[in-house]
C-alpha cells in the first residue's frame, strides 16, 4: 500500500480517537492491518500518551514516523520503547509518546 494512501488511513483513524476522547472516554484502542495496535490516551488534564506495539515485534520506524505525523506529534517528542507483558502473558513491543497538551 502506497504511504500516502497509509498515512491518510492512520490520519483518519487519529482524528477519530481524539474525537472519542473528547466525548469522556480515558483511553481508545484500534488495531491497524499487520497487528500493530494502537492506544491513545488522555487523563484530563492535559497529559496524553500514544502507544504503538504489536506482540512479539517492535513497530517499525515508518510505522513510529507514520503514527507521529497522523497524531500531529513533534519530532524532538521524546520516544519510548520497551517491552510489556498483558495480564494475558503475551509479550507486546511497544514505542510510546507521552506529551502535555495545554
């Protein structure tokens, strides 16, 4: 799939998790094609965090850079990575942002 057409996918999919986070929900989950998940966050008071992962493999570079642009994040944010185990015992990959909103 060409990275434009990705990129407005992934686009619209930002805009639609924000929005449900506008309507009082904490936190959105959507799983993209190729298992990378997807979790945004917010507590309220202006600290969000994005969370990109799959089980068992790192999100790509492209796939971090894609996801960066569509939620409209800096590229000096600071970007975490690391692994997670799920109450499930399934190891997930995950890269995460964490920013303040004012």
């Amino acid at each position: 799939m060409a990275t434009k057409k990705i990129a407005g996918i992934v686009g619209r999919i930002a805009g639609d998790m924000r929005a449900e986070l506008e309507e009082g929900k904490a936190a959105v989950h959507r799983q993209l094609e190729r298992g990378l998940h997807l979790v945004l966050a917010h507590n309220g008071k202006g600290y969000w965090r994005l969370a990109m992962g799959r089980k068992g493999v790192y999100p790509s570079s492209h796939e971090i850079e894609v996801c960066r642009k569509a939620f409209g994040l800096n590229t000096d944010d600071e970007l975490w990575s690391g692994e997670r185990v799920g109450k499930d015992g399934v190891r997930w990959m995950v890269a995460e942002y964490r920013w303040i909103e004012c």
